[in-house]
C-alpha cells in the first residue's frame, strides 16, 4: 500500500502547474490562489506567508483587544456597581439598627 501512495506522490510532485493549461477545469477561488502561490518562487513565497500571517495577526490581535477592552469594563463597571449598592446599603440598614435599637433601649429605660 505504501509504494503505490509513495508512487502517485511522485507522480503528482513531477507535475508542473505552470505548463499545464488550467483555463477548462472548474478551480475554486482557494484552488486558483493555491495555484498561483505554489507557482511562486520559494522566497516570494516566504515572503507571502510572512506578510499574510502578520496581517492576520494584526486583526486578531485588535479583535482580542477590543474584547478584553470590553471585559474590563464590564468588569469595572460590575465593581462599582457592587461597591455602590453595598455601601451606601449597609450604612443605611447600620443606621436603621442602631436607631431601632436606640428606640428600644429609650422604651425599656421608660418602662421601669
């Protein structure tokens, strides 16, 4: 089995796209790309994979930056949110305590 994958690899490797009229197959717009890239010199297409590749980087990189630009705001804004609900609340309800409790030592001392 491996001398005949071994052998239409060589077949296919000694094929020159170059030479070839491609003009009346159907070839995908990948196809027609991966045509042209493979017809390229070695280090034009060194060249192409480096500038493709730091352009893809590029956009992944600001993609990933605006999401994290986000999830930190999301995550300042969740904080603030819990320190203003908190605060302000516990004082309050510590305020309304020791009111009540005020209220009720006042009534006992009355009482006796």
């Amino acid at each position: 089995m491996q001398s005949v994958a071994g052998a239409v690899n060589a077949i296919v490797s000694g094929v020159d796209l170059n030479n070839v009229d491609l003009s009346n197959l159907d070839l995908s717009v990948l196809d027609r790309i991966a045509v042209w890239y493979g017809g390229l010199p070695s280090t034009v297409q060194t060249g192409v994979t480096i500038v493709v590749g730091a352009i893809v980087a590029y956009v992944v990189f600001k993609i990933v930056a605006k999401i994290i630009k986000g999830l930190v705001m999301s995550i300042i804004a969740a904080v603030l949110a819990f320190l203003l609900t908190t605060v302000p609340g516990n004082m309050i309800l510590s305020n309304a305590y020791d009111r009540v409790e005020q209220q009720v030592s006042t009534s006992l001392s009355q009482s006796q």
